[in-house]
C-alpha cells in the first residue's frame, strides 16, 4: 500500500511496501538545501526512526535534481551580517540532519541520485550507507568556481570515500562529472540507466528488507564506529558488539543460524540466508 505524507514545505515522504521514499522537494530550486529544508528533515529522519511503514530510507530529490547544494541565498547571503549566535543556529540544524543523524542511523539508508548533485549535497549522499546514481546524474565540487572551499563537512566526507589524489582534483578544479565516473571514482555502490534507477534502488532496498533487522544495523554502525578506531581497540569493540547483538536480537538469529547449519543442516551460509521464519 502507498501513501505519501509531507514534512513542512520542504520534505515527501511516500511510504510503500516498507520503503520510505524521503524526497527533498524544493524543485524549483533544485532541491537546494535551506534553514527550513534541514528543520524539516530533523524533524522527518526523527520520526521514521520509529516509523513501521519505514524499513529502510531512500533519499531523493523530486524533479531533476538530488540537491544543488546548500542554499546560497540561506547559507551564505542571509548569513553574512547575522550574530554569531543565529549562524551558528542555521549551521546546526544542518549539520543534525545531514551527517550527524545520517551517518547512525537506526535504519538503512539509500541515496538514489535522480540528477544534478552539488556542493554540500555530497555530504548527506555519502552519509548514507549506500548509493544509487542515473548514469547521466551530473556531480560536482563546484565550491572553488564560485569564490568559496568545501566546507560545512564536505571536505571531511569525501577524504572518507575518494583517494587523496581524486579528492583533491575535484576540489581544486571543480570539474563535473557524471554518474559512471562517480561509481568508478567510489563514491556511489552503482550507475544505472535512468529509466531503471527506481526499479534496481527497490531491488537493493528489498534485499535489505529481508535481513534480520537488529542484525543489520549492529553491522552497520560497528563498520562505521570500528574504521575509525586501531586494531586493538576495534577488536575489543566488535567483540563487545557481537555479543551486545546477540543480547538485543529478539529473532535469537545467532542461535537459529547455527542451528540450522549444525544441528539441522537445513541452511549452508554459503548458499544464502537462514532461515528467518525457521
Ligand atoms: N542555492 C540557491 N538557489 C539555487 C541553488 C543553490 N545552490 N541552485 C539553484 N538555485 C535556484 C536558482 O537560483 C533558480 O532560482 P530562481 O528561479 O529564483 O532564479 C532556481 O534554483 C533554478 O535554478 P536554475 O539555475 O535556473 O536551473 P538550471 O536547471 O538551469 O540549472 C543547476 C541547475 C546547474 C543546478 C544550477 O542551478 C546551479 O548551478 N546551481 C548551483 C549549484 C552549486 O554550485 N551548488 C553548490 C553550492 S556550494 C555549497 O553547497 C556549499
């Protein structure tokens, strides 16, 4: 069943079959990413974390673009000349939604990258935990063509994806580039042709709907605390994070899997999933 529901004036959602179809709808200016585009998106990613019809987020842009990027006229115009105090307030809600909240989040997250890409919208595209691009999706670095350098956390999020060499030649030239070179280039899992972008982001969002839930997210958030930590304390944590996984599963999928390989011989880890009914 479909229904779409919007966040302010700024955000869609249409929930179907356990997909929540996040779309940034500002598209009469590309999606650019104002004050009021983040406080809705808070108060969005907020709420389907508890959401039922929400199994997993994909973001996306409604019309032609993902985002162009932050709102020049809200991020950088409308914020000369303000307090300290007020900047620091626009800045804020930004950064909760796009990369604090983001990157753990409860639930997994796709982008799917309709069109044109800019700026800042790198930072929630590499947020999420996976992407998805139309071939002929157009991304770029643009900050250094127009008198500034990736801020916000930009430049923090492509260093976590690109090679240095890649990265800096795109801030340094802020030369475009389209969906295929964005997956050769690391920065998204895949390019696709347009016309089969929706259909192949469900087919991944379904693969991921059929996980055990409380499994994959302990996976996911223990990759992304772990790259950050040395050997010796990542072996610590993940220890600790597979037994705090079995402790909170309440499918006990830890037990069931074994089961069914060592006692029952029913399932071959090798040959797909256990049996989560079984
Ligand atoms: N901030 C504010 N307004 C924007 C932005 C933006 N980042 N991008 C587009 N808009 C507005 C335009 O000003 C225009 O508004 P108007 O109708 O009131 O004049 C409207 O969106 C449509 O934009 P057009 O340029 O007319 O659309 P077009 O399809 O021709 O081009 C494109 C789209 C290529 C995305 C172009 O708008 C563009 O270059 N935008 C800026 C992209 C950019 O460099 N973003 C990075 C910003 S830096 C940062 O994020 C830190």
């Amino acid at each position: 069943m479909t229904s779409t529901q919007s966040w302010g004036d700024n955000v869609l959602v249409e929930f179907e079959d356990g997909i929540a179809w996040v779309q940034l709808n500002r598209p009469d200016k590309r999606n650019a990413m104002s004050v009021g585009l983040a406080e809705d998106m808070n108060k969005v990613l907020d709420a389907l974390e508890v959401d039922d019809r929400c199994g997993v987020i994909v973001l996306t842009g409604v019309g032609d673009a993902f985002s162009a990027g932050m709102d020049l006229k809200d991020f950088f115009r409308a914020t000369d000349g303000v307090s300290d105090v007020e900047r620091m307030r626009a800045y804020r809600s930004t950064r909760a939604w796009q990369w604090r909240t983001l990157m753990h989040y409860a639930k997994p997250t796709i982008a799917m990258v309709n069109g044109w890409c800019f700026g800042g919208a790198f930072t929630p595209l590499i947020c999420c935990d996976l992407a998805i691009a139309s071939e002929d999706a157009t991304f770029g670095l643009s900050e250094i063509n127009w008198g500034v350098i990736p801020g916000g956390v930009v430049s923090k999020a492509i260093s976590t994806l690109l090679n240095d060499r890649k990265a800096m030649y795109y801030v340094m030239t802020g030369e475009k580039f389209d969906g295929r070179k964005a997956e050769e280039l690391g920065l998204i899992n895949e390019a696709v042709p347009a016309d089969q972008l929706r259909a192949r982001t469900v087919e991944l969002a379904k693969v991921l709907l059929a996980k055990n839930p409380t499994v994959l997210r302990q996976a996911r958030l223990a990759y992304k605390y772990a790259r950050y930590m040395d050997w010796e304390q990542a072996a610590e944590y993940l220890t600790a994070k597979a037994d705090q996984t079995t402790f909170v599963d309440p499918e006990r999928g830890r037990e069931e899997g074994l089961k069914q390989f060592l006692d029952d011989k029913t399932y071959r880890p090798g040959h797909g999933t256990y049996q989560r009914e079984g």
